[in-house]
C-alpha cells in the first residue's frame, strides 16, 4: 500500500493546489449552440448512440456540485466556459450567460476554491464553425472578441487562465483521425494551419489577459502523449521522435515548428495519461511511416495503458524552463475504483519525486471530479472521483475520491 505503511511523509510545499479538472460540455448539459451538439446528432459519431444533452445536468446543479469539491477538501478547479453559449451569434453576447458563469465562480471563491478558467475546450459555436472554425483565416479574429469579453466581465473571479486546451489534440482528432467534428481523415493541411491558428490564439489571448490583468498567471494545457521507440534500433527511435514531434509541437513561423510547452505564459500546464510504442513500418506513409501499439501493461476503458512512472520523467523534461508547472489534468479510465486509488498514489508520489528533482510542481488537477461526457466514447469511460447515476443525476463520492481528499487535506502522502 502507498498509504498508511509506516513510512515518512511526502509533503508537498504549503499552498501547493489540490485540485480536479473538467469541461463544459461534458458535464453541463443542454450545450446547443456549439459544433459537438451537431456533431453528436449524426448517427455513429459516439458510442451507443451516447448525447450530452444532459451530461451530468451540472449548469443546473453546479452548487451541489461545488459542495462535493469542498467535500473532498480542494483549494483549486478547472472549468472551461462555454463560448457559444457566451456568443451564440458573432458579436452577440448574452448577459445571461455571462451572469450564470459569475455564479458558478463566485460560488468557487466562497467556497475557497481558486478557479482556473479554459477558454477553448474542444467546442465552439455553430457560427464560427460554419465560417471555417479554426482552419479558417478569420479564426483569430473570430475568437478574440470572445476572450475580450470573458476578461473584462469574470476576470476579477479568475484566480489563473488557461487559453486553449490541448492543440495538439484538438487538431488531430479533428482533421487526422476524424473522430472530432469537423471529422475530416489525414487532412494535415488543414491540422497545420489548425494548431499555427490556435498559437496565434494562445499569444493574442495571453497578451490581452495581461494587459487588462497583469497579477492573473496565464498558460494552456499541452496535452503529452508519450511515445516510446518499440525497441532500441535507429529506426524505431526515430519513429518515436516524429511521433513525439506531431504532438508536442506547433508552427511559429511558415515551416518553422516550436514545443507547445514554449509559448509565452506564466506557467506550463501539461496533461498526461498515456504512452504508445512506436516502430518503424515502411507500409505507413500516410501516417510518418510510424506504427503505434499499447506498451503491456493493464489497459483503460480508452484503449490506453496508464502508467504512472511516466510522469515524473514528464515533468522533469519541463525542468529546464524554470517555470511554474501545473498538472492540468491526468488520470485513470476504469471502473475499477480500487485501481484508481492505486494509481493515484502512485502518480503522485512520482510528481513528488520530480520536485524533488528540482521541478517547480506547483499543482495537480486531476481529471476528473465526476463520470461525465467522454466525447467520442460517450459515458464508456469512468475517470471520475464521483460517480453519477446516469437515470436519477445522483451523485456518490468514490473510495479515491476520499483518498484523494485525505491527500489534500494532510497535503501529502502518508508513506
Ligand atoms: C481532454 C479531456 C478528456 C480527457 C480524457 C483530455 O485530452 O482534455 O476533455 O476527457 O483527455 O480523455
């Protein structure tokens, strides 16, 4: 057991944030304006036929379930806002919408939970979509009348910002694998100008948060898949490395790619779950001729294997910006909430080790607080701290989730 055996505890620095993650439209429910709500109409696009028109019914219960975070002892949580239900026609807000996220920050703050807000989570509106969405030209002119409005009118409740939530991703689930709307396949123009779009979006959006806020620390979330070379032959390594390369890095410059975890902010925010071995197979030139398979190891509801070792070499390859790190998110997607409990121990005793290594962690959002809407595999998949019963909304806290509220309370691990 990591906990509770008699050995010394691991603390972590005083104000170090506890926290969980989530996003709009996979929790709140109702989200009809965006492009997943079309998306999610069209027979075949989510297992079992699955919707979010209710998700977890959180923008009508997000009191209850802010008193379930204070349960579990959290001082932090990341939330997105849901553009399109800010903006749910270009140049068209709703003061409405705008009052009810002031609600659920205001209630954050009094509850001590310091809110870090996501601007981009995967969706966006129906209109900016159908101008071209983020492979359009006009994408950052389209974006950025939103973000002005969100500083000027929740700014003073946001304790830190997170621009956009993993490009990379976004990017390939999108225009490479199809399994995100637009759901175009091995469309890499389109992924290249998507992520040189979203950086110019990242930069236009830091600059302005610290013009109207310069004390609020902006930064996005960079999603690290991990990819490992299949054996230790040159070829493998170097298929490794293009893999490696796809996800970690965005265009600055026509041709010219820079890491994610480079972009100006305050802090870095890294997401990690899950590493593939990657071998050379000359039969794949549509994808880097790299071929992409499971390390052993259990695997999650996700197909992926989880394991927790991985992030404290995550986290020291971050080491050399000496900058703030936050976990943005990681987690485990299984039923089986005794594995959970395990993995979360243990990851955490690996974010430990890289502080000790001399990474500046400065806190952990696990994802997620509750079961929720997990975009193309629908409700398949339990990453939560909560479960939720999908007939009567009833929420009950999970064995890890009083694990980890033990954590956070005692701010560290007790073996
Ligand atoms: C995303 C979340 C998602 C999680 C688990 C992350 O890439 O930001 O929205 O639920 O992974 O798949």
């Amino acid at each position: 057991m990591w906990q509770g055996s008699g050995g010394a505890p691991r603390r972590f620095p005083k104000g170090f944030l506890w926290g969980t993650s989530s996003s709009a439209y996979q929790v709140e429910g109702d989200n009809r304006n965006c492009d997943w709500w079309e998306w999610e109409q069209q027979p075949g696009r989510i297992a079992n036929g699955d919707r979010a028109a209710v998700a977890c019914d959180h923008y009508r219960r997000y009191r209850e379930d802010i008193a379930l975070l204070r349960e579990l002892n959290q001082n932090a949580h990341r939330l997105s806002i849901e553009w399109s239900r800010i903006e749910p026609s270009e140049g068209v807000f709703d003061a409405r919408q705008i009052r009810h996220y002031r609600d659920v920050l205001r209630e954050l703050r009094e509850q001590s939970i310091l809110p870090m807000v996501t601007l981009h989570h995967f969706t966006s509106p129906l209109w900016f979509v159908r101008k071209g969405g983020w492979a359009s030209r006009d994408a950052v002119r389209g974006f950025m009348p939103f973000v002005h409005r969100a500083i000027d009118e929740l700014g003073d409740l946001v304790g830190m910002w997170c621009t956009i939530n993993e490009p990379s991703i976004y990017a390939a689930n999108g225009w490479i694998t199809g399994e995100f709307p637009p759901g175009h396949r091995g469309d890499l123009v389109s992924q290249y100008r998507v992520t040189a779009n979203m950086r110019r979006a990242h930069e236009a959006a830091y600059a302005a948060i610290k013009h109207r806020r310069p004390d609020t620390p902006v930064g996005l979330s960079h999603h690290k898949f991990l990819f490992l070379p299949a054996s230790s032959k040159r070829r493998d390594m170097v298929a490794a490395r293009a893999a490696q390369t796809v996800t970690d890095r965005w265009p600055v410059a026509p041709g010219r790619l820079r890491r994610i975890v480079e972009a100006p902010s305050d802090f870095i925010g890294i997401a990690h779950y899950w590493a593939q071995l990657c071998a050379f197979d000359p039969r794949r030139p549509n994808v880097q001729f790299v071929r992409r398979f499971n390390p052993p190891g259990p695997v999650t509801e996700m197909g992926f294997v989880s394991d927790p070792s991985w992030m404290r070499g995550v986290l020291n390859e971050l080491r050399r910006y000496r900058k703030p790190v936050y976990i943005t998110e990681n987690g485990l997607a299984t039923d089986d909430d005794s594995w959970r409990e395990r993995y979360l121990g243990e990851v955490l005793g690996q974010v430990h080790g890289a502080m000790e290594d001399g990474v500046d962690v400065r806190g952990y959002f696990h994802w997620t607080n509750m079961d929720n809407f997990e975009w193309a595999r629908g409700y398949t998949c339990h990453f939560g701290l909560i479960s939720v019963d999908r007939k009567t909304q009833e929420r009950t806290i999970k064995p890890s989730g009083r694990a980890y509220a033990r954590i956070a309370t005692a701010n560290g691990l007790m073996s």
